[in-house]
C-alpha cells in the first residue's frame, strides 16, 4: 500500500514558505520605514525570494507518477485539486483504489 504523507508534508512545506515569501517581506519593508534606493533593492530582494519560492512550489512531483503535479505544457494549472497527468487527488495518502485493499 502506498503511503503519500512524506510528499504532502513536503507539499505544504512549499506552500507555506511561498505564502509566507509573498507576505511577510512585504509588510517588513513597509514597517522598516526604509525610502530610496535601499527600499528599491529590498523590493528587489522580495520579488526574487517570492519568485524562487513559486518555482520550488510549482516543482512538486506526484507522488504517483512523479510528474510535476500542477503543470502540463504548454500551461500550468496552480489550483488544481487532482494532479494533471495522473489524477490522484491532492492530499490523498494512498491511491483511491488501493482503500480496503491489502
């Protein structure tokens, strides 16, 4: 029987440092009060960490197939409950079909 709680831990990880990459830099620069060329390059700071952060989120593997979970080029579908190649749901623990099976 497949066990997937490794994966999704590792997924809400992810999910976690990017909400917090988005939000907290933000807040903290406008707090700092910092104005010029430093605000300039915070702001700079902020984008990048968020845009690095959106890349390792979006680098998540199925724990099924192993295939990105959210993205199938040409497109990428970043709220998707089921994952795009396989289908297996987001958080499942175990393959739907394998429930009850031993």
């Amino acid at each position: 029987m497949s066990d997937y709680r490794k994966e999704w831990r590792s997924y809400r990880c992810r999910l976690r440092t990017t909400l917090g990459a988005w939000l907290i830099p933000p807040v903290i620069i406008y707090l700092s009060g910092v104005t010029g060329r430093l605000w300039m390059w915070l702001v700079a700071a902020w984008l990048l960490s968020f845009t690095g952060a959106m890349v390792w989120l979006y680098s998540f593997r199925c724990p099924r197939c192993k295939e990105w979970f959210f993205i199938q080029f040409p497109t990428n579908h970043p709220l998707a409950r089921v994952c795009v190649h396989c289908g297996l749901p987001k958080y499942a623990n175990s393959d739907p079909g394998e429930a009850g099976h031993k």
